[in-house]
C-alpha cells in the first residue's frame, strides 16, 4: 500500500510540474536547446 501511495505521490508532482512548465511557454525553449546540443552532436552546429 506504502509502495502506491509513494508512485501515486510521484505521479501528481511530475503532472504538476509538466503543468507549470507549459503554462511558461518552456516546451518550445527546451526543444530549441535539444536541437542545438544534437546539432553539436553530429557535428552541424
């Protein structure tokens, strides 16, 4: 029951962060910054 109780916990705070951070518009600055270190990656950048 313990073992729930923490994945229960677990799974509101990663939904309410996954909240917050769309509602400041950082998905599309996160992607930018994904393309950017893959770029640099494979040698584009």
């Amino acid at each position: 029951m313990k073992r729930n109780l923490t994945a229960i916990l677990l799974i509101v705070c990663a939904a309410v962060l996954i909240i917050v951070g769309i509602s400041m518009h950082q998905p599309e600055s996160v992607l930018h910054k994904a393309v950017r270190i893959c770029m640099e990656c494979i040698g584009l950048g």
